[in-house]
C-alpha cells in the first residue's frame, strides 16, 4: 500500500509502499550478503526506526531479537518502547536526546547528532 512520505521526508509529495525491510535480515546473512562463519554480526542504526509505523518498529524488533549477534540502536527513546522502559532515569527536561541501546539494553543518552554521550 503507497502513502504519502512522511512530512520531515525529503521527497514530499512522493509515495513510498512500506515494508518491514526485514526480509533480507535471516541468520547468515545480511542485506544478502553471507556473513563469514566466525563473524558476529553488528546491526546498527540511528534516528531511523521512527520512519516506521509502531507496528514496522515491532516487526523489525522482532527480528532483531531473533538474529545472531547484537544489535545497536540510537533513537529517541519513545521509539523503541522496551529501551525507553528499561531506562535508568530520565532524560533532562528540554533537552533532546536519544537512548543508546545494546540488545534493547539502554547504554547512555546521546544528543541526536552525535553532539554528546552520557553513560549510565
């Protein structure tokens, strides 16, 4: 189904047919690529999973939870509801900040560009 791009996309007034890009994530390889036998492989992403509808973000955590190796995450907390749960303490009020997570286990708070870290 193609809706309208979402109004922060930079290609307004496209259509984008959504799907969980999950389908290449399998065990043993990524994006299609055959992971070498001794490999551990590393998901990875920031400030994307909020492009997704919440229930795209719970097919693609599904998936990650399934997967070998770990997977890293760098959003805003309210996008992943099992990081931001599991938060240590709160962000500071009128700062804006993302939970960086390891295997949906909260690690700091990162400013959305990379500007700060704050461990926990």
């Amino acid at each position: 189904m193609a809706r309208p791009c979402h109004d922060r996309c930079s290609s307004k007034g496209r259509t984008w047919t959504p799907h969980s890009g999950t389908e290449a994530l399998r065990p043993g390889k990524l994006a299609g690529t055959p992971a070498p036998p001794a490999a551990t492989p590393v998901v990875f992403h920031s400030a994307v999973l909020t492009y997704l509808p919440a229930d795209g973000r719970e097919v693609f955590s599904e998936t990650m939870r399934r997967m070998p190796g770990h997977w890293i995450s760098n959003e805003a907390p309210h996008v992943l509801p099992t990081v931001q749960a599991r938060l240590p303490r709160p962000a500071l009020p009128g700062r804006a900040v993302f939970a960086l997570a390891l295997d949906e286990q909260p690690v700091a708070f990162s400013g959305p560009h990379g500007q700060s870290l704050d461990w926990f």
